[in-house]
C-alpha cells in the first residue's frame, strides 16, 4: 500500500506498484511515522466481516463533522459489499480523494484530513473535516486608513482568498498553489492576473519560492527576506501589507503577490522605492490632495533624515551659516550643555527610539500614556539637566514626526536607522559627511533591484509617464495606461479618448 526508499532496485520498482495492508499494519506504519503523539487516534468499525478505519489527527478536525459526515453514513448502510469505490459514493462530503502513499497521508493528516482504509483494499480515501482556529475581519492596526476599505488579511488562506476575488472579480485572475518550506509544508498561493502581470516577474517569484531549501518558513515577510534580490540591504525590496486592497490595485497594475496560510499579511512586487511612500488613501482622494499628500510624505522623509545631521554639522564646523539672531539663542541654549553636538543628537535619538519601541511593546493604552508622558517629563529634564539644548528637541521630534508618515512601517524603520551613520559622519565631517552619506545612499539605490527590476524606477532608469503612479498624482481620466515599471502584457486601463470626454444627459 505504501511506498517506501530501499536500497534495492527490485523492490523499489515493487513498491511503485499499490499493494494491500491490514489494519493492523497500517496503524504500525502511521505510529512509526508520526511518532508518539498523543492526538493520533484510530476509530475502527466493522461492518460485514471487514475492518474499517479512520485515522486522524484530534487536535485538528471537527469531531462534529467527523461524526455526522464520516461515522454516521457507514453506520447506517447495510450494503454487504465494501469497498472503497463503495464508501466515497456514500459520503456526504465534498473535499475528498484517494490516496496509497505514507508520506502523502502523512501530510494530509497532519493539514486536519481524516484517512479511511478499508481492510485489504489497495488505497483508502482523504476526507477533509479540520477545523482550524480563525478570527473574525477586523479593522487593519499598523497600516491606518481614513477614506477606503478598512478590513486587514486574517491568519486563514481561504478566507485572504476569498476577499481577493470579492475585490477582484476577474475571471484571469489566476491563484496558483504553492508549497513553502522543505520540512514543514505550508499551502500558500501566487496570485496574478494572467493577461496582465509580466510573465518573468511570475516566473521569477515561482523559482525562488520552489528552489528555497527552508525547513519552515513562518510567515509571508519572513519569505519576502528570503526571495528579495540583496539581503544585505537595510531597504526593502518587496512590500508587505495587511490590506486587500493594497494587494488589489497592485495586481490591476502589474504586480504578482504571494499570500500563505497562517500569515494576515501579502508580499508583492515588483515594489521600487518610491512604491513605499504610496497610500491607498492617495487613489481613493481628489488628485490634488493625493498630490499633496504624497509629497509631504516624501518631503518629510527627506528632512527627517537631513535635519538632525544638519544640526550637528553646523554647530560643529559650519557656525558661519546661521543667522546672528539665531545664533545668540542657539550659544544661549546650549551653554550649559556639557556634550558636543554629535553626543547630544545620538543621546537624544537613542531615548526617542527607546520610548519608541517602549510604547509599541506595552498594552494600547499604556503605551500611548507612556510615550506622551515618557517624552515630555524627559524631555524637560534633559533641558533642565543641561543634557540637551531645547533646539535639538524640536529637531529630534520633527525628525521623529517625518519617519512616522512613510505608509510602510518597515521602510519608517530603515529611514530612522539610516540617520545614526549621517549622524555620526556629519560630526566628523560636517557637510562633507552629510554629502559622502547622500551620495553612497544613492550609489547603493541605483544598484539595488526588486524582483530582478531597478530600484529606483521610474526616476532610473526615466519614464515620465509612470511619474503619475509614483513622486506625482495626475487626474484619473489622464492614466489611461498602467505603470510600465510592471512591464505589463495589457497596458491599457481605458481607451485615452473615452476617458476624457464629458457629455452632458442629452446628448
């Protein structure tokens, strides 16, 4: 029945060839597979002078489902003949399939499918009752929206899936099954629009993803680590989101994702740089709020990394620059500042990261007391303890307010790492070491690649069009066309003309 490696090649080519077992043997073979576990039961009945039995995992089925679906219908047939052809027709149940191989019952098992063999039959049958623990949609947490959908991904495959294709009602929509992991087999799927997505940016996520030799792999951000092009890199390469519809207009432009059971998050790419200061919000507003909005961003993320530096710069080799009147107040606040310009920044960002994550591990509504309360009494302390001048604070916040606007929580975090290195060369170097940052940051962008494409599309290489899908927003009638940093196979959204013309009811 079952097929095992030999040494001989005889009895390898036996073994190819489905034979019987009892039930006795068949219940030695799974214990000796899955070990001692304790939640692997075996329920046999007898029916007509044959053994039937069912096998199954009882920490992952429904029992009510197993007793209703699986026990019941056996129990009341009186049919004298028992087979296996004979059962699966008196099944009431949708999900099943034959099966005569150890390792494939196995794994089915251990997925919350129950295995019914019959005494001397040559394959039993995998019948699909688990009951698996899920919660209900809720509102998304780390990614927070005002306008549009709110509901976040949960821990369940079929139920991601399912408002996939509630969003995303196209019949190309392709969702195709993948296995992650080598030892620990998790069912996941890449999801694409066929007629759409770059058939090398599918391929591409599908040898990655089928070459990885990973025993387990817990969760889609930790897969999307282990695919991007340079691991090396503090930055990004394929973005993660908890929102569906995120995952929805990427597939419309291009992209493929992948989604797992039990992650409530999606990968897709390709995803250039400027791809993680996009917001949903900005397709969902007027386009010149979007506009606005989107630059912000991008101009807070700029200053948030050049401010602190530019501080420390100046104080220390560039005093020159600063306005007289600012310079009074400046030499004022910092007079009984003991600590030179770089150690007073690298303390102060030390204690705002500390309060930071101090504020995200504790409970809701702790953490929010904390971080306000945290940061004003330290604050004025540090001030009154001649620790730090009352410029460097405001510095420190705005830098600290500009990190926090990047949608992409993860890209938030790599642009507040990136500001100690500035930090420090800029008070070794003063503007020459905020320049060499600048430069060696752009070296390394420019060299960087998502899924194979370049980093830092549509500015390098330039493609004007696709600056409405990225640094700018344009009205909707005016992108007629889906971003060709996706190399899509369709690239027409709306024919150009019909989108632009307005005619009133009567004509």
């Amino acid at each position: 029945m079952f097929k095992r490696k030999t040494g001989n090649k005889q009895s390898e080519d036996k073994d190819k060839k489905p034979h019987s077992l009892n039930v006795d043997d068949l219940k030695s073979e799974l214990q000796a597979e899955i070990g001692d576990c304790s939640d692997l039961n075996f329920r046999t009945l007898k029916k007509n002078g044959k053994k039937i039995v069912y096998c199954f995992l009882s920490s992952l089925i429904d029992k009510t489902s197993l007793d209703e679906f699986l026990l019941l219908p056996v129990q009341q047939n009186t049919q004298e003949e028992w087979t296996t052809e004979s059962l699966a027709q008196i099944l009431p149940i949708a999900e099943i399939s034959a099966a005569n191989q150890l390792k494939e019952v196995v794994s089915s098992l251990i997925e919350g499918k129950a295995y019914i063999y019959i005494d001397g039959e040559p394959y039993g049958i995998l019948a699909n009752v688990g009951s698996t623990v899920e919660r209900s949609l809720e509102k998304a947490e780390t990614e927070s929206l005002v306008y549009g959908p709110k509901i976040s991904f949960t821990e369940s495959l079929i139920g991601n899936l399912n408002i996939i294709r509630s969003n995303l009602k196209d019949p190309k929509l392709c969702m195709e099954d993948i296995t992650i992991g080598k030892r620990v087999k998790t069912p996941g799927k890449l999801v694409y629009v066929k007629d759409i997505a770059d058939e090398d940016n599918v391929n591409t996520f599908r040898q990655r993803i089928t070459e990885l030799e990973y025993d387990y792999i817990p969760d889609t951000t930790v897969l999307g680590q282990l695919i991007e092009d340079n691991s090396w890199t503090i930055f990004p390469q394929i973005m993660s989101t908890e929102l569906p519809d995120r995952v929805t207009l990427s597939l419309m432009r291009g992209r493929v994702a992948v989604m797992m059971d039990r992650s409530p998050s999606a990968i897709y790419g390709p995803t250039p740089f400027l791809s993680f200061f996009e917001s949903t919000e900005d397709v969902y507003m007027r386009w010149n709020m979007g506009l606005f909005l989107r630059m912000l961003r991008i101009v807070s993320i700029f200053l948030s990394v050049l401010l602190t530096p530019a501080y420390v710069a100046v104080l220390t080799y560039h005093y020159e620059i600063i306005p007289s009147a600012l310079l009074i107040s400046l030499g004022q606040s910092r007079a009984n500042v003991p600590f030179p310009p770089i150690l007073e920044a690298l303390l102060l960002e030390f204690v705002i990261e500390l309060l930071r994550e101090a504020g995200a591990r504790l409970p809701t509504k702790v953490g929010q007391t904390m971080g306000i309360v945290g940061g004003i009494v330290i604050g004025q302390a540090a001030v009154q303890a001649g620790f730090t001048s009352n410029i460097l604070i405001i510095i420190i916040a705005l830098s600290a307010l500009g990190s926090f606007t990047s949608p992409s929580y993860i890209m938030g975090t790599a642009i507040r790492m990136i500001r100690f290195p500035i930090i420090v060369l800029a008070g070794l170097w003063g503007g020459i070491g905020i320049m060499y940052s600048f430069c060696f940051i752009l070296i390394h962008l420019l060299k960087l690649t998502t899924i194979g494409r370049p980093y830092l599309m549509p500015v390098y290489p330039f493609r004007w069009k696709d600056l409405g899908y990225s640094i700018l927003k344009f009205p909707a009638q005016f992108l007629s066309y889906r971003p060709l940093t996706n190399r899509p196979v369709d690239n027409e959204l709306f024919p150009k003309q019909k989108g632009r013309e307005k005619k009133d009811v009567d004509e």
